[in-house]
C-alpha cells in the first residue's frame, strides 16, 4: 500500500466516521466502493500525504458539511441559509475531475496571500501557476485538517462564487469552524486566498 492510498484511505475512514453516507444517502459499504478505484488506483502514485479527497457535490451537497467539521469539540456553523451556500460554484477552468472522488494535491490555506483582496489574489494565484481551491476543497480542508485553522490562516475558496459575485470563506470564529462569504474587492488580515497545485480523478492515474 502506498503512501498516497494509505493517506486517501484515512480520510475516507474520518467522512464516513463523521457521517457523509447519510448526506449522500447510502450505506456506508457503498459510499466507501464509490472512492475504491481512486483508492486503488493510487497504489501506484508516487504522492505523499499533502493530499485531499474530495466527493463532488453530485454526491454530497455541501450545505451541511459545515456542521460536521470541528475544533476541540466545537462544531462548525454558517448562518447563510442552505440556498445560499448551493449557490457558490465552481468557476470556468476549476470544475472538479469526473468521478464521485477525486484528489487535490498539495492544498494550502494560502498564507501568503494573507490580507488580499480575491480578485487581487486571484491573480496572483494565477501568476503563480497555482488552482485557487472550491467550496467543495476548502470543507475538506475544515474537515481532514482543521488544526489548520489555527495554527495557519482562515481562507477564501476563489475557486468558487456565487451568482452576485460573492467568494465563499472559511475561518475561526467562537472557536470553532465558521463557514461565511465576502465580496471580491474586500480584505480581512485574517484570510488568506486557498490554493493547490493540481486536481487529479482515477483517470489520471490509470
């Protein structure tokens, strides 16, 4: 078993552990042969651990992920409305790999983009040759690494917008996971812009 798949195997135990069977529906034998072959697949990658596996939202709808991450006990919270939070898609060029899993390679809460606005960082995430992460990525982050929050950077998901041009935002707040949004031209010291080097489904690695 590679490090890769061992890594992948581990946070497909912590979803199912926290409950995204029942978002999605299904037992959790069917949920866990949904994410095998990607699983599988990657006995034979050459990745290490700096990994996330992410079920699209055709499999599990994000308004309630929120509420199954936590920080010494504290669940995570939004007070946007469901409709809200549906509404921030991905955005041309960031659409997610085919498949009801996929992986993002080496996420970042963009600490070096701290304190700027997301139409600047977005560019300079661009200039980089860097993937600004998705809603989608960013609640994989809150949920497989929440010690990030505190001990890096809360972070704006640019991958992701809604309709009115809102970007969807991940942060500390009454110590525990809060999920909001901000506007384009707005800045906070204590976001950073999130990003990944690439994304990756089983058809990658067959």
């Amino acid at each position: 078993m590679s490090i890769a798949s061992q890594e992948a195997r581990k946070q497909l135990d912590r979803i199912v552990a926290l409950g995204y069977p029942d978002v999605a529906d299904m037992s959790a034998a069917a949920f866990r042969a949904l994410a095998n072959p990607l699983i599988e697949a990657l006995e034979h990658s050459d990745l290490g651990t700096n990994i996330l596996l992410v079920p699209t939202r055709e499999l599990v709808s994000p308004e309630s992920l929120i509420a199954r991450t936590s920080i010494y006990r504290m669940a995570g919270f939004t007070t946007m409305p469901p409709r809200d939070i549906a509404s921030f898609l991905p955005q041309d060029g960031f659409e997610p790999p085919e498949g009801p899993f996929y992986l993002v390679v080496d996420p970042h809460t963009g600490t070096c983009y701290v304190n700027r606005e997301p139409d600047v960082a977005r560019k300079l995430i661009d200039s980089d040759e860097r993937l600004p992460l998705t809603l989608e990525e960013g609640l994989a982050i809150a949920t497989q690494h929440p010690e990030w929050l505190l001990e890096k950077n809360g972070f704006n998901l640019l991958g992701s917008r809604s309709a009115d041009g809102r970007v969807p935002s991940i942060w500390m707040s009454q110590n525990a996971p809060r999920l909001g949004a901000v506007w384009p031209n707005s800045r906070h010291t204590w976001l950073g812009n999130a990003y990944c080097i690439a994304r990756r489904g089983v058809s990658l690695f067959i």
